[in-house]
C-alpha cells in the first residue's frame, strides 16, 4: 500500500495561491487530491496517471494544476486564484478507484474526478481561504 504524507496547507486570503506537496513511498498508476468539507463527502479535485493525463473538477479547472515528481515520489498541487469555496481539507491519495471501486490504470478526458475514490490516503492538510 502506498504511504502519503502532506504538507503546504494554510490560511490565505481569496485570490491568493498555496501549493500543497504529498510525498510518498511506492508506486501507484493514478493519483490525485481530494478535498473535504464538514458533513460531506470526500471529493475528487484533480487526478493524474503514469503516462502525465490529467483530469479537474470544473469547479477548479483553470485555476489549480496537479503535477507529480518520480524521481523524488512527490505529488503537487498549485492552487491558484483561490476562493473562500475552497476552504478543505485537503487529502493526497493514490491507487484512484472508478466505479464499483475499478482500479484506474489511465485517465480519459471524459472520466469524472468527482466520482473517484482511492484505495490509499493521507492525513489531509486544511487549506483556509478567507474573504
């Protein structure tokens, strides 16, 4: 199983910028970041496979870039233009699963972030964004 450990969360004003940072051990063909917010669910934010495709929800596509560093085994996560909505906490994860919790070996323009879940899991790191 892969372990995920991640940092770079905190408090910024709206239109500010953080760049979350997940190091990890292991290998995993999918991975990504997931954010959560008090009595809902973990959702899937920005995804990202072995082969570089990457894949946004449209409520952060343009202004957060998902990236990854095998040589060092870190993903990151560039926010961007953030807004008070984007107040999470923030989970790396890795090992994506589709529905009926199908592995993800590759992304697909049309596949939905939102739907995902992973088999594996960070601690989370909270990102506040104030108005």
């Amino acid at each position: 199983q892969v372990q995920l450990v991640e940092s770079g969360g905190g408090s910024v004003q709206a239109g500010g910028s953080l760049k979350l940072s997940c190091a990890y051990t292991g290998a995993s063909p999918s991975m990504g970041w997931f954010r959560q917010v008090p009595l809902k669910g973990r959702e899937g934010v920005a995804a990202i496979d072995s082969h570089g495709a990457t894949i946004y929800s449209n409520s952060v596509k343009g202004r957060f870039a998902i990236s990854q560093d095998n040589g060092v085994k870190a993903l990151f996560l560039q926010m961007n233009s953030l807004k008070p909505e984007d107040t999470a906490m923030y989970y790396c994860a890795a090992d994506l699963r589709g529905p009926r919790m199908t592995p993800i070996q590759a992304l697909h323009p049309n596949t939905d972030v939102t739907a995902l879940a992973a088999a594996s899991w960070g601690q989370g790191t909270q990102v506040t964004v104030s108005s």
